[in-house]
C-alpha cells in the first residue's frame, strides 16, 4: 500500500511537499490526494519527478498498491511501471502522464 500525501490545488497545479513523505527520497513514491484529482507520483532524481492519473484504465478504480518498483490496482490487479506503462492486465492502456516542476521542497503536478 503506498503512503497517502496530500496536495493542495493552486491555479493549474496540485502543489505537494516532499519534506516527511515517501518523495523526500530518490526512488520513493505516494498517492497524492487533492481536490484536483489523485495521482501517483515518484521521485526519480534529486529534482525529477514523475506523476500519473491514479485511476485504473480497466475499470476506474484507485490505483494505491506498490509492489518494489510497480503500481498494482486493487480490484483486478492491473501492473504498471512507474511511468504508467502496462504490465499486466487486465488493463489494456496507460496510465496518463502529468508534468512536474519542483522548486523549494515543493513538486507542482500539471493539471
């Protein structure tokens, strides 16, 4: 189960802060709640970050599940990479990629 980190939706970004969250590190990911939408997000370098549409492409439901390096869907235990790529169905599309920018300790995700 990834952690839960909540972002505050500010003009066209969801704003989250990386200080005491999974995403303080290099390789650490979290489901990002906001009134804006839930997304996963993953820390991939000291200033990189990658964030995706949280939503299952089978049937709609949360992604929250981690395993290692791969997001699982709790219902019908889709996998996907942390780009959003498929790798297990029973999803047939990728997960939609949203751009990040991080200045301040804070990831600002695209919406």
């Amino acid at each position: 189960m990834l952690g839960v980190v909540p972002g505050r939706f500010a003009g066209s970004g969801v704003q989250v802060t990386t200080a005491g969250s999974p995403l303080d590190n290099i390789g650490g990911a979290a489901l990002v709640e906001s009134t804006a939408g839930v997304f996963l997000v993953s820390r991939t370098s000291a200033t990189g970050f990658m964030a995706l549409d949280a939503t299952c492409s089978h049937e709609s439901c949360t992604v929250t599940g981690a395993d290692g390096n791969v997001y699982v869907c709790p219902c019908h235990g889709s996998r996907y990479s942390r780009t959003g790529q498929v790798l297990e169905g029973p999803a047939k599309a990728a997960l939609r990629q949203y751009a990040t920018t991080f200045a301040d300790g804070v990831v600002t995700i695209a919406v």
